[in-house]
C-alpha cells in the first residue's frame, strides 16, 4: 500500500490506530496489512480510511481555541480536559479494533489509565467545567470498559453497533432449545445439593465460554444472523449461570 497517496491526517491515524492497538509487533494483525489485502485500489482505500478515521478530524479546545483531534481527552496546548462526544464507540475510547476477540489485560491496562488521567484528585483545584467533564468521561469510561470486559454484553453492543438490537427484536430460537432452557432453570430452582450446583457451575461456565467462541466466529465472518442467535442464546445460559452463582453464595460453595 502507498501511504504516501493518503492524507497527512489519515496517515497519521492508520500509524495511531497500530499504536494503540499494540499490534506494531504483529503485522499481520495490523489495519495497514489487513487494508492493503482488500483494497482494490487506492480511491477504494482513500474511502475507506476516510470512514474509518473520521473520528480523527480535528476541531478545536474549548477553553484556549488550539486545534486538537476529535477524541483527543486533553488538549496538546493548554492540557485541559475536552468535552465528551457521546457518540463514540466504546473500541475507539479504548483504542482497540471493533471485534468481538478482546485481550482482557491490555482493556484492564486501559481502563486504569484513563481512571489514572481522570482521577478526581487531578482535579479538585480546577474549575466546576474541568470537574464536571473529568467526571463525565469517567463515567463513560465506566460504562465501555463494563460492556468490553463482559462477553454477553460485549457482542450485544457489538450487534447494537450494527443495528441490531435483539431486545426489540428477538431471535427465532427453536421450540426445543426453549423447552431445553424451560428443563435447566426447574433444575437450577430450589436447587440444594451443594455437588450438584458446583456441578451446574462449572458446566454453565463452559458453556458460555463456548457459546462466545461461536459468537467470535460469526462476527468475525460477519453473519449477523448467526451472532444473532448466538447471543439470544448466551443471554439464557447467562441468566442460569447467574442463578447458579446465586446457590453458590447463599451456600458459601467455593471455587
Ligand atoms: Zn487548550
């Protein structure tokens, strides 16, 4: 690919977006390599990028006008804390791709952070503006890394993101899995045999871990369909496993 062709600000962001990604060591892995296989020209690409990036346009700081780029926290020039852009996506927040496999230590590293940068300590000596914002992106922040770290609720916002919301519309699960499901929580209900809800645990643990294999093998081939369905699934075992986890407690049964 020629980088030469695209923009200094797209250039930058395809550098930036392999930095944050920490995937400089695998390049196989990286935006540049991957573009560069299904780019079938460089108008092609140049369209692309521009999509992709447009999250990098700039604009300027609130407080002292110096242009900063769109999801910059801080200004370069004043180190201020910008506003926060409700619309962004939770992966460019965390400066990961948008895909269902995630590393969880390097979203744990990111999300301590951003915690480190928007501490409330930083800022007790700033304006009610700079206190206020710290603490909105804070919450967000919250909000993306709950949702990234979390596998159910990581592949329904990944399906919200397509447009896909399964609460307004459910998938088309077969009679025989709802009754299967319908089976499961009688046996889970009034459950006391404390082997049996280690049992249960375990099991239910292993099955949502397979369930999210599944779930990254359809995102990955982009069969909104199947993901679909596989989440509607997690989202039942999910809810065993929570009530397993429950029996666990109430029992003091450990690991
Ligand atoms: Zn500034």
């Amino acid at each position: 690919m020629n980088l030469q062709a695209v923009s200094p600000m797209l250039r930058r962001a395809l550098i930036r977006s392999c930095y944050y990604s920490k995937l400089l060591s695998s390049p196989s892995a990286c935006y540049v390599c991957t573009i560069s296989k299904v780019a079938r020209s460089e108008e092609k690409l140049g369209n692309y990028l521009r999509s992709k990036y447009s999250s990098f346009q700039s604009k300027t700081c609130w407080k002292c006008d110096s242009a900063v780029e769109k999801y910059d926290l801080f200004c370069s020039g004043c180190n201020t804390i910008q506003k926060l852009d409700t619309g962004r996506n939770y992966f460019d927040l965390f400066g990961i791709n948008e895909r269902y496999s995630v590393d969880p230590k390097l979203i744990q590293k990111t999300f301590r952070d951003l915690q480190r940068q928007l501490h409330p300590d930083l800022y007790s000596n700033k304006d009610e503006e700079e206190k206020k914002l710290s603490e909105e992106h804070s919450s967000l922040v919250n909000k993306a890394y709950s949702v990234l770290n979390h596998p159910l609720r990581r592949a329904q916002y990944m399906l919200l993101l397509k447009g896909v919301d399964i609460e307004k519309a459910p998938a088309d699960l077969s009679q025989e899995f709802l009754m299967e499901i319908m089976e499961r929580n009688e046996e889970v209900d009034g459950l006391e045999d404390e082997d049996k809800i280690h049992h249960l645990s375990l099991m239910y643990k292993n099955v949502m871990m397979e369930l999210s294999k599944e779930a990254e093998k359809a995102f990955d081939k982009g069969d909104l369909e199947k993901a679909k369905e596989v989440v509607a699934k997690m989202k039942y075992f999910y809810n065993l496993e929570m009530k397993v986890q429950d029996l666990k407690r109430k029992y003091g049964i450990m690991d």
